[in-house]
C-alpha cells in the first residue's frame, strides 16, 4: 500500500482541515504488563480446586493461525500547530511512503 508523505487530513487541534506529514511508525513491542484476563487468570487458578473454564485450553487457540499481514501506524504532523499524533492503516503486507 503506498501512502502520500503529504495528505490534507483534518487536525483536531487546529479544528480545521490541514496539509499534513506523514511518517511510517516503527513497530513497538507490546507493553510486559499483564492484560485484564491474564490477570484474572491468575487469580483464579491461584485456588485449590475446579477452576471451570480455565482448566482447559480455549477452542479458538487450536484452530487459529497467525495473521500474515500487520496493521501500520502512521505519525501524521501538522503543518500548522506541529502536532503530533498516530492513525492506525488498514492490513497491508507491505506500506511504503509515496513521495510527489
């Protein structure tokens, strides 16, 4: 997918639309911190006894493959304030920055 380097998108800040930059994200591991169900996992098998759903592996995990393509980010800038924030693309196997 080729994305413009420029794009006139609207700029919250400003509150009006904008010509704006726009630089491809790098890919940022995920955070160690353990997520909500993880935690709840826990606490639960923690316990002496049935732990009911949690005692077996979920279905979807056996019959799921990896995804073979990856959601790009894009830092967008603008021209005017110089803001900075980050809009999520669509999947795409590869995304290059289209320059005019």
């Amino acid at each position: 997918m080729k994305i413009p380097a420029k794009m006139r998108t609207f700029c919250p800040h400003c509150n009006k639309h904008t010509v704006q930059s726009v630089k491809l994200e790098k890919a940022k591991q995920r955070g160690g911190g353990m997520g909500q169900g993880s935690r709840r996992m826990a606490r639960w098998t923690s316990r002496i006894g049935n732990h009911g759903r949690y005692s077996r592996r979920p279905i979807a995990s056996r019959n799921m493959t990896s995804k073979t393509t990856k959601k790009v980010d894009i830092r967008i800038t603008c021209g005017e304030c110089g803001k900075k924030w980050i809009r999520s693309r669509p999947r795409a196997r590869r995304s290059e920055l289209q320059r005019a």
